[in-house]
C-alpha cells in the first residue's frame, strides 16, 4: 500500500471514531489511532493488531506531554473527536465541571490544533473538528456540553478565516453530529441527577420521559452514515465546510434556527 496521507483521530477507542477507523484503514493512509487512557489503548491494538497502516498509543489532550509527542508525527489529517459531556441545568451546576467540560472540549482540543498546525501549515492539511447540532440549538440540561460546542464552531470558523488570509491550503471542517445511540449521550443526560437536592426534583420523571423519547425514539443507531461523512471530509480533494448528519435530525434543528432561534 503506498501511504498518501497519514491521519491522527483522537478519542478513538469506540463509537463513531470505530466506525470511522474501520473504513478509513481501507484507503491509503496511516492511521494514528488514540485514545485517552492506557487499558483502552491495549484493547484498540488488540483490534488493530493486523493492520500495518495502523498505530495506536494514549493522548490524553488534556496531558501536555501526550499532545506534545503527537505534535511531532507527520500529520496531514487531524480528526479532533476527543469529549466529554456533562449534564446538568446552569442554574446548579458546579461551575468546575463546567471548566471540565471546556478545559477538554474546547482548551485542549485546540492546543493540539495549534501545536499540530504550526507544523502542517508549512504545507498542506485537514483540521476536521466534531461539534455536535447541539452546538447550535438550546438543549435544557446539556449547556455545559452544548455551549462546548458551540466554541468549537465559532473558533474553527475563526481559523478558517485567519489562515485563508495566509494563503495556505489548510481545510478547517466541522462534524456536526446529531444524537446517536453511542452511550455517550446516555451518561451525559445521566450524570446531572447526581444532585439530590436539584431545584428539579419535581419535574424529574417528566425531564426523564423526555431524555428516553430522544434516546429510545430520535437518536439514531446507525453510526455508519456520520462515519462516511468524516471519511469524505478526510479523504476528499476538496471537502466541504460543514458536515451533519442524521438528515433528519439536521433538517429538524435547521428547521429550529429559521423560525424558533
């Protein structure tokens, strides 16, 4: 196989990143496959262990030693999909998870852009950043996650502009997912009934009703149609600027910002 690009993906030990991953290898590229911890790194070379194109090591992005041992790989694709997300109603919420929630979504994310970038521009490259729609519509208990985000659009977006104007051929794209059936949502609406005394507590089975109509009947379960869509983003000439998907749900939350936002 003659390598044409090589690719960092970060959070990569399951959901979407998998899926990703999966297909991704079928091409012509190197692929650094991360994950945040030790023990998830073991199970992802267990995976990849008969994939020569394959490499997989921890990067924790919140770790400056991790991000500073990517930073000096040749990198031509950064997929920045490395999150966490954490429920809860600003009204209550500890405001130190909600630095968490920004310190790994946002701060994190982009030092590593940065570092990798000041490397990349000196030819060509992809930074491909995963948002969320959540990013753009209101979500009652999942602000923290959402506003998130929502910095990730608005910086990347900025990124776009400020490089253009040194004219280097540098592509910035947003993943804009909307709810999938990954447990991760499930642990982020989880996580916010850990107070036991929240001002909520009488509309809880209500807010609950709600969370399991979006898990159980509106997240989709089939991760494969926002994996293409990465792929593309990864391996097309020119790619576009923002990518969505579930279309349903994209066309939903669309339909929100034209008459509700």
């Amino acid at each position: 196989m003659v390598i044409e690009m090589h690719v960092l993906i970060t959070g990569a030990a399951s959901g979407i990143a998998r899926k990703v991953i999966e297909k991704l290898k079928k091409e012509n590229v190197y692929i650094y496959v991360t994950t945040h911890t030790e023990k998830q790194c073991i199970l992802a070379k267990k995976r990849y262990k008969n994939d020569k194109n394959i490499k997989c090591f921890k990067l924790d992005i919140t770790n400056e030693k991790d991000r500073k041992k990517a930073s000096t790989l040749p990198i031509d694709v950064l997929i920045c999909n490395a999150a966490i997300g954490i429920g809860g109603s600003f009204l209550e919420i500890d405001m130190n998870l909600v630095r968490e929630n920004f310190e790994t979504n946002v701060f994190s994310n982009f030092t590593l852009v940065q570092m990798i970038l000041k490397k990349m521009i000196k030819k060509e490259g992809k930074i491909i950043m995963l948002s969320s729609l959540a990013g753009l519509i209101p979500i009652p208990f999942l602000g923290s996650y959402a506003a998130t985000k929502a910095s990730i659009i608005k910086i990347t977006e900025t990124l776009r502009k400020e490089v253009h104007l040194l004219n280097k051929k540098i592509d910035f794209i947003l993943i804009e997912p909307g709810f999938y059936r990954t447990g991760f949502n499930q642990i982020m609406f989880e996580n916010k009934y850990e107070n036991k005394k929240s001002l909520f507590e009488a509309e809880i089975k209500l807010i609950k009703a709600k969370e399991n109509i979006i898990l159980n009947y509106i997240a989709s379960k089939n991760l494969q149609n926002i994996a293409d869509k990465i792929v593309k983003a990864t391996i097309t000439k020119e790619p576009k600027k923002i990518y969505k998907a579930p279309f349903i749900q994209a066309f939903l939350a669309k339909i929100y910002l034209l008459f509700w936002a």
